[in-house]
C-alpha cells in the first residue's frame, strides 16, 4: 500500500538526507490514508533514523512506517484461514 502524496516531496531534495531532516522540514506535511491521515513527522518517527540516498529510499520509509489507518480491514487475509484463537476469527456459525 502506498498512500498517494506519500513522498511527493521526496524528489525535491539533494541526497542524501537524514531522517531528522526529512522531520524538521516536512514533518507537518499530511500524509492521507484511506481511514484518515498523519503527518509525516509522525510516520518518521516510528523509525529508526538512517540517511536516505534516493527520493525512492524515502517513498518506501513512508508507505512502510503508516500506521493501520493505511490498512482497509485490519486482520483480513483471504488467502489464509484464521488461525485458530484469533481475535479475528468470525462468529462460529450453527447450520
């Protein structure tokens, strides 16, 4: 998942950068996501500090450190079945 204006920013930038940079000079931009926004301050932080070397490297951090309101249902999978305990789990069902 990759919100859209995540790093429309990035491009803008001689690399490299570090992430407290990035966070000083960005960090109030909005990031939106489909169950609402952050900032990429927020997003940032969430992460370890490193030097990024490509507007690519910084995109990736971003769609990489949202939180779940980037995530439609949080727990679904259609390719597994729900483990078993799993807060997840549908109501079980008597036919």
């Amino acid at each position: 998942m990759v919100p859209t204006n995540a790093g429309e920013f990035a491009a803008d930038y001689d690399y490299p950068v570090t992430t407290e940079e990035l966070i000083e000079e960005q960090g109030d931009r909005t990031i939106e996501l489909p169950n609402g926004s952050e900032t990429v301050g927020d997003v940032l932080a969430r992460l370890e500090s490193e030097t990024f070397e490509t507007a690519d490297d910084v995109r990736l951090a971003l769609s990489c450190g949202v939180s779940n309101k980037a995530v439609g249902r949080i727990g679904y999978s259609d390719r597994d079945p729900t483990p078993v305990g799993s807060p997840y789990a549908p109501d079980a069902v008597s036919f």
